[in-house]
C-alpha cells in the first residue's frame, strides 16, 4: 500500500468513526521495517529482517474513552475495529478530561528539516555483515587482553506514521535509522571487564565508522582492567557523556507533568525557582535537525517545539500530554509519545544538557582527588525522593589526571543536591540516542567503597 493509500485509509477510518457515534475519533496508523544482524567469530550469528504495520484508534463517546488496535487492514476486520472501539467507550467510565487535544494546542506544524535518508533505507543487505565483522576483527587486533566479544552488530529501520484527528489535524512523517554496537570483553587473567560503544544516527552520512565504534568500545573495556575499590569518601564527580545522559533523563523523568500533578516528583514545587548554576540548562528539542526522535507532531498531532525544562538554572517547565494538562490546568507541550498499540502517554524528545566552554581535559586537570566515571549500574535515582544511588565504574582522578580504573563503588547524593552543585559543564556534546550531554562534574558526592 502506498503511502498516499495509508493516509486516506486513516482518514478513511476516522470518519466512519464518527458517522458511527463517535463524538471525537483519532486513528495512528504506523508503518515500518527493520534489519538487524550480529556476528561471532567471523560468522554471522543472528539475522533479524521484520516489518510491521499496524493501527490504533481511539473514540470519545460522551467523555467515555474507547481504543482499540490492529495489524490486520482487512475492510470487514477494520469495520468491526470501529464498532468494537465505540463499543467500548459506551460500557468505559465518563472522565471530563477526556478527549483531543483542544483546538488551540494544534497548528501549523513545523519545519523540522529531512527525516528521512533514501540511503539508509536502500542499504545492501551485506552492508551490516561487512561492518559487523569489521566491527570484530578491529577489536580483536586492539589488545591480546581482548579475548570474547559479547556482542557486535549493525542495523537499520525505515518508519512512516499517519495521524488523522477529527479536531482536524492530518499529518505524516517518515523517518530512518541506522546503527552500529560492539561489546568487547576483556581480560588480565583474574578479572573480566566488559564495556560497549554504539552509534545511532537518522543519515548514514552522520554514522560514526565500524571502526572509530569497534576501537572505543575496546579502549573502554581494556581501561578498566585491573579495578579495585577506593576508600569511602566524598569527592568531585566527573560524569563521561554516556553518564552525564542518564543523569539528565532522571531529570526529565522528574519534569513529567503527570507525576508532578501526583506530587510524586521532587521538582513538583519548584517551578520558577533557581534550582542549579547558571551553566545549567537542560531542554526538551523536538525540533533538533536529524534528531532521532525529532518529528513535526507528537503522538496526538499537537506541533512538536522546543521546550527549556531548566533555562540557565532555572526551572521553567514540565513535560505535559493532552489529557495530564488538563488534569494540571495548563496547556500541552506537545510531548504525547505512542506507538499504534497504546495510548498517550509523556515522554521528552530530543532531551540535551547545553554544553559549556570547558574540555573535558579542563574539567578535570581541577581535581586533586576525583572519581571519572564510565559505567553505571541499576537504577539508582529516585525522582518522587531525589535520592540517587547507584553502583559505578571508572577511573580515578589524581592530580588532575586519569591514573588507575576503579570498580564495585556506590556515588551517591540527592538529586536536588546535585543540581546545586553541577559545576562544570564540558563542550563535548554526544548524543547516544535521543538523548545528548556533554562531560559534567559535581563539586562533591558521597562515594561508597572500602
């Protein structure tokens, strides 16, 4: 089915909808295809080619909401998808707050630029095996230490969506990826050391070489051979870019509007208020060029924007869906996230921390005692408390420079805390996925070892 037909089926659907009683009907129609290889020892070890098609609409029935799903386009089995869905609106409880986006949210959708890469979506089969294995043999040759590799692997997707909404808001979007992952192991004889690096790009032309991803993710493994624990202390805390991203995930986890209205967020009363340095700003971009979760409409049709959770330290706004703005009494941020199987729900875009003006070399040639890290493990960071505690690899600081690797330590703080005491922000801004950050340091946390 060709693009222009799955636009005028979501149409198609939307309407009939309504002619059968809806008051409100939306249909998210989503289209893909996706490839994905892994090797061992030269050989490939797991190919994986899948496409997939589906659709999910929702109806409002006197503010009664029903949604229903499928894979299956069929005219009959689509005709029974709409009287299954009104159906059961009728027999759901009436909610208020239920319905569409209100008019005003939607609008002249943005220009967020080219999306889509016909290279990547035409790439040969023996593209992912040949970078695969080239993946391999680069981190085989980096060091004898490197015995085992976990996992190497290549891959790409191709996706189209198809919003039709009986508020009046018709869109699509079509988009690419493709990436590269490796996993080395290594070993000295009496400690094993696993790490990763992978790259993730929507242009094939913007994707780091099989053999830059292969060669970092060998140095990190082999970095870290040779780890022991450090006393327990309270030192500076330097975050690499990998790291630095899952700490600003934990505060946009914080900045979503649904667990603010349940004052279930630690940021909950502290909208307006300066909560880190001035070097400080995190945002929500889902108009980013290229961005992997860039898109012209959320997943309600509403325009995408960018949005400053904390603009210069101070905290300037939550992440909020149709249904939870209401809820809160304000207006969506157009941060509705779904696939054709489920309902809205709240999820940042494109999430950076702006970068500053420092190296990572300068970041750290400050600390006479410090902790770098590398690695992190579970999910330590509690944003209804803020209490962060997490387990963390790494390399030590002395003098101003990275000595002897380190393992099996607890960082912890409180998130609050360690807002405040961001106080360094580096100029190495790296997206891994859709979320990007540069190096960070904290002044001081607690770091749990011996």
């Amino acid at each position: 089915m060709s693009a222009t037909n799955y636009e005028a089926l979501a149409k198609k659907i939307m309407a009939r909808a309504l002619k059968r009683g809806a008051k409100q009907a939306e249909v998210f129609l989503q289209v893909g295809r996706n490839a994905d290889v892994r090797v061992r020892d030269g050989e490939i070890e797991d190919l994986t080619q899948a496409t997939s098609k589906g659709l999910g609409l929702r109806v409002f029935v006197k503010n009664r909401l029903g949604f229903v799903w499928t894979s299956d386009f069929d005219p009959a089995g689509l005709d029974t998808l709409i009287d299954r869905a009104i159906a059961l609106a009728e027999m759901s409880a009436p909610n208020p707050l239920n319905g569409l986006p209100d008019l005003a949210a939607f609008g002249k959708l943005p220009d967020v630029g080219a999306l889509y890469d016909a290279e990547v979506a035409s790439l040969p089969p023996d593209w992912k095996i040949k970078a695969s294995i080239e993946m391999e043999k680069v981190i085989r040759a980096f060091d004898p230490r490197i015995k085992t590799i976990d996992s190497v692997g290549a891959g790409e997707s191709v996706s189209e969506i198809y919003l039709a909404s009986s508020s009046g808001m018709h869109g699509s979007s079509q988009g690419t990826s493709v990436y590269l992952y490796a996993s080395p192991v290594a070993t000295d004889g009496e400690q094993l050391q696993t790490s990763y690096w992978y790259d993730a790009k929507r242009f094939f032309e913007d994707l780091d070489t099989p053999e830059n991803v292969a060669a970092k993710a060998a140095h990190r493994a082999v970095r870290l051979l040779g780890a022991k624990k450090v006393k327990s202390q309270k030192c500076p805390i330097v975050l690499d870019p990998t790291m630095a991203a899952g700490f600003i995930s934990s505060i946009a986890g914080a900045a979503n509007g649904d667990a603010v209205f349940k004052k279930s967020s630690f940021l909950a009363a502290k909208l307006g208020q300066r909560i880190a340095p001035a070097h400080v700003s995190i945002i929500d971009d889902g108009l980013r060029p290229r961005g992997l979760a860039t898109s012209p409409f959320d997943g309600e049709g509403v325009p995408t924007r960018r949005t400053s959770i904390i603009d210069h330290g101070v905290l300037k706004a939550f992440l909020y869906d149709a249904f939870t703005a209401r809820k809160a009494k304000t207006k969506t941020t157009g941060n509705a996230s779904r696939g054709y199987r489920s309902l809205p729900s709240i999820s940042a875009h494109n999430l950076l921390l702006e970068p500053g003006t420092l190296t990572p070399e300068q970041i750290i040639k400050d600390i006479p005692n410090g902790f770098y890290v590398t690695a992190m493990l579970g999910h330590g960071a509690n944003t209804v408390t803020g209490e962060y505690s997490r387990g963390a690899n790494g390399l030590w600081i002395e003098n101003g420079e990275l000595t002897r690797p380190v393992q099996e330590v607890t960082v912890a703080g409180n998130l609050n805390d360690m807002l405040l005491q961001l106080d360094a922000v580096g100029n190495d801004l790296t997206f891994h996925g859709a979320t990007g950050a540069p190096t960070i340091r904290f002044k001081e946390l607690t770091v749990s070892g011996e």
